[in-house]
C-alpha cells in the first residue's frame, strides 16, 4: 500500500524546481480560477489520464484553484458543449475559453497562462489591446492549433487568451492540441504550427506581435489589408500635419529602438520610434528568454511588454509606420505614410529576417509541406520524408529531431563541410542520415501538399528528391533596404558596419541591434541601443546650433 496521500500524489506530478514556481505564481492570483474536465473511458486514455493529473496538481497547490471533472456523456457536458476528451475549460462562468486536447509540453505552458489571465483579468491586458477591441461588435471563436513541441505556440495561444479576457462577451478561443485532434488538424488543412482560424473566415500561420493579432481578429483580414483600409490620402492633410521637425527618428521597435527611445529622450532629445509591426522584433516571438541580466527565466512577450512599458513612459512608439522612404540631405526626410519626418538624424534598428531560399514553390506550400521550425512541425511528418536545407547548428539539430520522430531525413549544403559544432556533426555521422553535400534546392514541387524537391549539385547533376517536407534552416538576413538607400557601408556578411559609437559611414545615420550583426543577443542589442542615442546626442550638439539650424560648412 502507498505510504503517500492523493495530494502528496498529485502534488508530486509536478517536478520540484516547477512546483515551486508554480506555488509562487498561483500565490499572486486575485481571485479563485475554476478549472472543468471533461474526459471519456476507452479513446485517449493516457491523454485524458494527463489532463486530471495536472489539474488535480494545479488544484491541491493552490486555494485559489477549483477543480470540478464532469464525464462526457454528463448532463453539465452538455451544456457546456464539450465535442472531444479530453477538454478543459477555465473559469467558463466568465470567460470562454477551452483546451481541447492534454496540455502537455509547450501546451502546459499556455495552460499556466490562462489561469494567470482569468485570476487577474483585466489588469493583465495592455491599453492599445483593450482600446483596439472595444469597438469589436461581432462574436469571434479563434482556434488556436497547436503541439506540445512546439515553443511558439503558447504565445499565439496567450494573444488569443488575452482577447477573450478583454472581450468575454464576444470572443471565444479554442486551444486544440493536433496531437490527440489529429482529425481535426486535418480539417483545417493543419500543416505547421501555430496555426490560427478565426471564424472559419481567416487563417494565419506562426506566432504574431500581441497588436497585429488583435487588429486581425478585430476586422478579420491580414494585417496588410487592415492597413490598406485604413490608409488616409495625404492631400487631405494640412502642411503642419505632414510634416514634424524632430531630432532623432529611431526605425525600429526591437530591444535597440526601444532603449535608444528611453536614452535619447533622457538626453533632451525630441524623437519617435517607428515600427511597422508590433513591437518587440525578435524578442516578441521568442519563446523564453533565460540570459538576460534580472530575468532568469521570461518569456519574450512578457519582457517585451516590460520594455515597451518602460519606453513608452519616455518616447512615441508609432506601430504599423511602415517607413517608404528616406532622403539624405542637411536634414534627413524619413517618411510613412502618415508623415514626413525632418530630422537630425536617424538610427536603424531595423533587425533581421529568417532567410528563405527564394526557390519556386517555397511561398506557395509555406505551412503545408515548408517550415522553418522543425521542433514544432516534426511531428506532422512521423513515418514520412523529410529534407532539411543548411548547415549550421540549427540544420542538424533540425536533422537529428526529425530523425529520432522516425523521419526519413536528409540534409542538403551547398557546401563541403558543415559549419556545425563538432559533437552535432558525430551525432549526425552516427545516426546515419543522409547528406547532400555541394548541393541547393532549387524548387519544391507538389499540388496541395509538397511532393518532392529539385536539387541541383555543383557540377550540374539534377535530382528531383521525394519528400513530404521541407525544413529551411540557413540563417537570418540583415534588413538593410533603407541603409542601402542612405548609402550605408554593408559588412561583407551583408549587416551595417557600425564603429564602436554606433555610428555608420554615413553621418548622423546610427545603426544598433541585430541589424549590425555580430553577437546578436537582446542584452547587447538594448547597449547597443543606448550607446547610439548619446552618440547622436553629442554629434547633435556639435554639428547644431541652438535653433536647429545646421552649423556651416560641416558636411
């Protein structure tokens, strides 16, 4: 007989070092979360054997936790419209949202989450995301697809669990986990992760900045459409409208433009951060975030959040300012659409991009057979064929991953050796999978789905390869359209060459964060940052008079 108690059981489901964390967060909560499971004898045993082992923990750790479990065929499951076990809803007096599917791995994560937000409601939630939603008329159910292994998902999943604490009158979200839903991943045409439906009416793939997310949900089109529509003619504009004397105009919302708002501005500059997508850069889609000094363990969007906040205390962050164009000249034209900014200078934090292999069939088959995450993909492609494009760190743990799924894996470089680490290199040797090596593909070809690959190799040979998918997995490349416009000096690696100010070859034009390369980390991209707003503030007050009228003969 065990010498254990139920609540010493299901206490100890939780691995210590999470428990802990767990116990310290659940203290914090406002008010009592109430968790419902659905589950069903026969059909997803293990899975509905998860779900009531982590409820149950979450419900002896914590008094602000209260748990109820309701069988399938229960009269409250009807009411409650439950379709599939396991299922759990959270507060559903309140608030409408379910996991549909055990919250296992990345999944468990969300779930944590969403006690989080219903214990403390509004308060969570950010002013631009209650103020974009206040005006939402019609109800929306947004289904969040999404696997264990996946480490953005959570994200997504929260952006939509913060909509439906906002708007609990109209919005519903579903987080169905595709491993125990498979027929209904299928039904949605599922084929990488996360995969976000809204209404049946609009898909989007991938993790989003919180602001995009909530605009789409909001109107129901991509964002480039939301923007397209709401585009005012300039010639409707007065003269002081369009254009705005300012010092500095900071592109880029990221770790570097956000602290060189907070540094410039302190330094008695006038300046404006501009982004054309939700703040945050990268920062905003990483999953945790473990090496940032004060933060042992974050995720991206909260510590995003922290620095937005704190930016915002000191400077204008203008989101969704698409920057069209910059000119050159005594004082530097950057402009959007909704203005022309005249300004002393300006830096370029405009950060990085995945780099995709620009090959026939990539953008078409985008989710449906190309990914560019193999940890949260893999899983979609068990017993098939797989083909992972690079060489580097990422490529072969890519490879391994697929691998150990039971993948047919095969590698292929445009080179003759890898620039992995050597112990990735011996694990890729002794596992046995296959390279191609002084090859590229060159198009990827199928119907509904990927079918197969055209690689072509050095010396000319063409092999048009079968597989079920393709996972790139080659780097990231610089945003450098407007440094290239300024006449900006580019490293040979294509990133802005910047001196150890953060100034670039070409005067008052600063550079800082990823975009110039180099060890491109958050902590030295915000330094960055900083060191490029006091550069431009000494250069201002060198090469300015005291009316903002550039002194003679100094260009």
């Amino acid at each position: 007989m065990s010498t254990l108690s139920a609540e010493e059981k299901y206490r100890n489901f939780i691995p210590d070092e999470s428990r802990k964390y767990l116990e310290k967060l659940f203290a914090d909560f406002k008010r009592t979360v109430t968790i419902e499971v659905f589950t069903a004898n026969g059909k997803h045993r293990e899975y509905n054997e998860f779900t009531l082992n982590i409820c149950r923990a979450f419900n002896v750790m914590s008094d602000k936790i209260e748990l109820h479990e309701y069988a399938m065929d229960s009269e409250m499951a009807k009411k409650r419209n439950i379709i599939t076990s396991p299922t759990v809803l959270i507060s559903p007096d309140e608030y409408n949202i379910r996991f549909l599917g055990a919250p296992a791995g990345e999944e468990g994560r969300a779930l944590v989450e969403s006690l989080k937000l219903a214990s403390k409601g509004a308060e969570e939630i950010s002013d631009s995301t209650k103020e974009t939603l206040e005006s939402l008329e019609e109800d929306r159910l947004v289904k969040i697809f999404a696997s264990p292994s996946c480490p953005y998902c959570p994200g997504q999943a929260i952006n939509a669990f913060k909509a439906a604490v906002t708007r609990p009158d109209k919005i519903s979200v579903w987080n169905i986990s595709t491993l125990d839903n498979e027929n209904m991943a299928r039904e949605y045409n599922v084929g990488s992760v996360p995969h976000t439906d809204i209404n049946n009416t609009v898909t989007f793939t991938g993790l989003e900045p919180e602001e995009k997310f909530m605009l789409q949900l909001l109107y129901l089109k991509p964002l480039e459409d939301v923007l397209e529509d709401r585009k005012t003619a300039k010639n409707d504009k007065s003269v002081e409208d369009v254009y705005e004397d300012i010092d500095l105009v900071i592109i880029g919302g990221g770790p570097a433009g956000m602290s060189a708002g907070i540094y410039a501005k302190r330094s008695g500059l006038s300046c404006i951060i501009l982004e054309k997508q939700g703040v945050g850069g990268q920062v905003a889609l990483t999953p945790k975030v473990e090496n940032y000094p004060g933060f042992t363990n974050i995720q991206g969007f909260e510590l995003v959040e922290i620095l937005g906040a704190h930016a915002r205390e000191y400077t204008e962050i203008h989101q969704f300012a698409e920057v069209s164009d910059v000119k050159y000249g005594s004082r530097i034209e950057i402009t959007t659409e909704e203005k022309t900014y005249c300004a002393k200078g300006v830096l370029l934090a405009t950060g990085v991009n995945v780099r995709m292999l620009n090959v026939p069939g990539e953008d078409k088959f985008y989710g449906h057979g190309v990914s560019y995450c193999a940890t949260c993909d893999g899983n979609f492609y068990k017993g098939g064929k797989g083909i992972i494009v690079g060489g580097g760190n990422t490529a072969l743990t890519d490879a391994l991953h697929l691998k150990h799924l039971g993948i047919e894996t095969t590698i292929v470089h445009r080179g003759d050796k890898f620039r992995a680490e050597k112990v990735l290199q011996d694990s890729v040797e002794r596992e046995g999978i296959e390279i191609m090596w002084n090859s590229q593909v060159t198009e990827i070809i199928g119907e509904d789905q990927v079918e197969s690959a055209r690689i072509v190799s050095k010396d000319g040979t063409e092999t048009i390869k079968d597989t079920d998918v393709v996972f790139v997995a080659i780097g990231q490349t610089a945003n450098t359209e407007l440094a290239e416009k300024l006449g900006v000096e580019l490293r040979e690696d294509g990133f802005i060459k910047v001196d150890q100010t953060q100034r670039t070859s070409v005067e008052r034009v600063y550079a800082a964060g990823d975009v110039t390369g180099g060890v491109r980390q958050i902590i030295t991209a915000t330094g960055q940052g900083a060191a490029a707003a006091l550069t431009a503030f000494d250069d201002f007050t060198r090469l300015f008079d005291d009316t903002a009228t550039p002194k003679k003969n100094i260009w």
